[in-house]
C-alpha cells in the first residue's frame, strides 16, 4: 500500500506547525517540520563560522548540510529536536535563527542538500510535512496537499502569544516587520518560492480558530483519502 502523504505550506505564522503536529497525531503518521532542519542548518552553519560566507564557502557549507547531525523525538508537550546530541529546541524557535533559516532557504545548493534527508521522512503508515515546498517540490506525489494562509497581522499577533508563552519577550511591531521580510524572501526567491501547489487546497486561517482549521481540514483529507482509496 502507497505511503499516505499530506503536505501543508505557507507562510511563517500560518498555523501550519500546530495543525500538522495534530494532524499526525489523528492519523498517526510521522511528523516532518522541514523549517526545522532549514533553523538547524542555520544554527549549525553559524556555529561554524560559515553563516556569513555562504558565498564563498559554499561547497563547505553544502558538506555541512550533508552531514548535519539531527533528531527528532516526539514528547509528550510537542518536539525534542537535537542538534549534535544537544537539545537545541528552544533556541532553534527564536526569531534570530529563523532569519538564518530564510538566509540558508534562498541558497539552491543547501536546498538540494537537504533534499533527500527530508523525503527520507515519508515512511509507513504515513506523513504530514509541514514547510514551504512540501506540496510542490519535495511530495509533488502526496494525496492531499494544504495551503494554509492568513494575514500578516494575525501572524504577527500569534507569534507573540506564541513567544510569550515560552517566556520570550516580543513585541508587535517587530514581529510584524520580521514576517512581512520573510515573506518577502520566501515568495521571491528564485528556488523553491513560497507557492501553493496548483493541486493544493487553500484555507485563510486568518478569521478561524485552530479547531475550526483543524475540522475543515478532516473534512478536506478523509474525503480526499476515501477517493484515492476508490481508484
Ligand atoms: O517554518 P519556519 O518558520 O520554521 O521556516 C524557517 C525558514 O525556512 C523560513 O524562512 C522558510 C524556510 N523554509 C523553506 O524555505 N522551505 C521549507 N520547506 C521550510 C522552511
């Protein structure tokens, strides 16, 4: 039997972390964060010294991508994620290593490098992959495909909840500015840009709240799962 893949896109703040770790969690498949291995490549490559010399360092940088050290382990309260064995999960969340994430993104090279690591993730009974590329690139094969959006403002406002509840301090007009750059870099870019696949399913998440995405999202995937199961 084909491995079921659903693969969610969009923007930074969408909501898609929180509903693909639901999502996997309802079906009980496997769970890929693919902008989490784009932070630890970032985080990585910075410790190395090589995050400002993507350029001229770029086949270092690309062995690096290669060879990066990573795990994931489901916990109870959401994801331990581990860089070279240490637990790196919180730091990985911040807004600084986010904007390594979107600098290592823009850079084809790194992407193709982490190309097959993140396919690697599609194994039995199945897979929710949460990124920007997921439904175009990396899973064009995936039976349903996602396209979660909302506004930025109503990004911005989630994200300081977000933060504050992990005892981050944040404030709006910052976070504001940080997502309209980012998103700025994510549909721009000339790899990979930030777009729903054609065959994707859209759903503005800015006026819903995460359980009324959440059912609208059961409704979409059971239906798709029962017609893929017909042919
Ligand atoms: O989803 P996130 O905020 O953790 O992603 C961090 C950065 O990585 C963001 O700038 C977009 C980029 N990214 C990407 O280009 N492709 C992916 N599949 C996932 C993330």
């Amino acid at each position: 039997m084909a491995i079921k893949i659903i693969t969610i896109d969009g923007p930074s703040g969408s909501g898609k972390g929180t509903l693909a770790a639901k999502l996997a969690q309802h079906y009980q498949f496997h769970l890929l964060d693919s902008g989490a291995i784009y932070r630890l490549l970032g985080l990585k490559l910075l410790k190395k010294n090589l995050l400002s010399q993507l350029d001229t360092q770029l086949k270092v940088c690309v062995q690096t991508a290669e060879k990066l050290d990573i795990e994931f382990k489901s916990i109870e309260d959401g994801l331990l994620v581990l860089l070279d064995g240490q637990d790196v999960s919180k730091e990985i969340r911040t807004e600084t290593v986010g904007e390594y994430a979107s600098k290592v993104a823009a850079i084809p090279e790194l992407r193709a490098a982490l190309l097959q690591r993140q396919r690697d993730f599609a194994v039995a009974p199945g897979l929710v992959a949460d990124g920007r590329d997921m439904g175009t690139l990396v899973f064009p094969e995936a039976q349903v495909k996602l396209f979660l959006t909302a506004s930025a403002q109503s990004r911005a406002e989630r994200r300081v909840k977000q933060l504050q509840q992990m005892g981050v301090a944040a404030k709006i007009d910052g976070i504001l500015a940080n997502i309209e750059a980012r998103d700025q870099r994510d549909t721009q870019r000339a790899v990979a840009p930030l777009k729903a696949a054609v065959d994707a399913k859209i759903i503005d998440s800015s006026k819903l709240s995460i359980d009324e995405v959440f059912a609208e999202m059961l409704t979409h995937i059971d239906h798709s799962f029962a017609i893929s199961h017909s042919d």
